[in-house]
C-alpha cells in the first residue's frame, strides 16, 4: 500500500475487507429496519390514519433510506482510498464517488 493512502497517523491494520464487512452489516441493518417503516407504512393506509402521519412516516423512512446510502457511499470512497496504489488513482476514485453522490444524492 503507497505512502499516500496512509493519512495522518491513520493505520491500516484493519484490512479493507473487515471494513466492507461491518459497513455492509450496518447498511443490511439500516435496509431491514427501513423494511419494517416501510410495512408500518401499508399498515397506517390500510387502517385509515391521517395523511399528515403517514406523509411525516414516509419521511422519516426516506430520510433512512439516504442514510443507508450515504454509509453505502462511504464505504465505496474507503474502499477506493485502501485499494489505490497511487495518490492519482486514489484522486480518480475519490472524484468518481463524488460525482455519485452529486447524480443520486
């Protein structure tokens, strides 16, 4: 791994596999509790609540949802810092993440 991967100090004793591993976990955590907001929603329509509570549900799920894919994101640019074996191939993904973020975020 190049020089300009490691930043400040940082280490990179945890290899970028456990870190795809955990930031996967959460975001399949983050997926499946947005799952239950999402049948609580069904739930609420079908049971006739107010259109005021369900739209203030469908925000809280869809402000869940870009959490899900902002960590998503962030693992991507972690993994492209880890895996670049120079700093213009690192500054290349970097770039490339950004303008992903600027497309769907």
């Amino acid at each position: 791994m190049s020089s300009a991967v490691q930043k400040s100090g940082t280490s990179t004793s945890k290899p970028v596999a456990n870190f795809r591993a955990d930031h996967q976990k959460d975001v399949v955590n983050r997926l499946r509790r947005i799952e239950g907001q999402v049948r609580g929603l069904v739930d609420m329509i079908n049971s006739g609540r107010p259109c005021e509570d369900i739209a203030l549900q469908m925000s809280a799920t869809r402000k869940a949802m870009d959490k899900a894919f902002y960590r998503m994101m962030a693992c991507s640019v972690m993994e492209a810092v880890y895996d670049a074996d120079t700093e213009a191939k690192m500054v290349t993904e970097v770039e490339h993440a950004a303008r992903l973020l600027e497309k769907f975020g």
